[in-house]
C-alpha cells in the first residue's frame, strides 16, 4: 500500500485508506456553506475524510475541523444524520483497526 492512497480522518486523526473513510465535501445553499457526505466521492471541489462512526463525526464537528478543512464556516447541522445510514458497517470496521494498532511499537506495523 502507498502513502498516496492513505487519507487522515479529521474526527479521529487516525491514517486510514480511503476505503474505510467517508469523503465531505461542501455545498453552496441559501443559507450558507454546509457540510455534505459523499460517499460515491463524486462531488467536485475540497473535500475531507471522516470515518463514519458517531465518535468520529462529534470530534470533527466539535474540533470544527471541517472548518478548517474547507477553509470557511460550514453548518454540520446535519451531517451526522446524512452518514447514519453507513453508520453500522463502518463503525465496526473501524473498531477494529484501532485494536489492531492499539499497544503495538511503531516498528512492528512495517
């Protein structure tokens, strides 16, 4: 695997392929900027990656790291209902791949 694959989720920080992410993009509306899931990584412009795990998408919201990923204020109003949907799969997933990691030296993933 190389590291041009990889992707960093903006809840949790943890280097993930983007496989086991979510990528957000923004979206223009009448309201103002908001955060958006693109789960098919279709949508054009900046995006930023976040597991789809309930833990992953409060730390973004509450860090407000979507923020400064898309480099403006962005309503999350309603990005977490928006990923409910893939909450069961990938909440296990990431599970874990976090106990895989968990207690181990750096020198023994390589």
């Amino acid at each position: 695997m190389s590291t041009a694959s990889l992707r960093t989720c903006v809840g949790c920080r943890i280097v993930a392929p983007p496989d086991q992410l979510v990528r957000v993009t923004m979206e223009e509306t009448p309201h103002g900027p908001r955060a958006v899931a693109d789960p098919h990584r279709r949508l054009g412009g900046r995006g930023a990656w976040v597991h789809a795990t309930r833990q992953c998408v409060e730390q973004a919201i509450r860090r407000r790291a979507l923020n400064r990923s898309f480099r403006a204020a962005v309503s999350t109003d309603d990005l977490a209902e928006q990923l409910r949907v893939l909450l069961p799969a990938q909440e296990d997933e990431h599970k874990e791949s976090e106990s895989e990691d968990h207690g181990k030296p750096m020198s023994a993933g390589r």
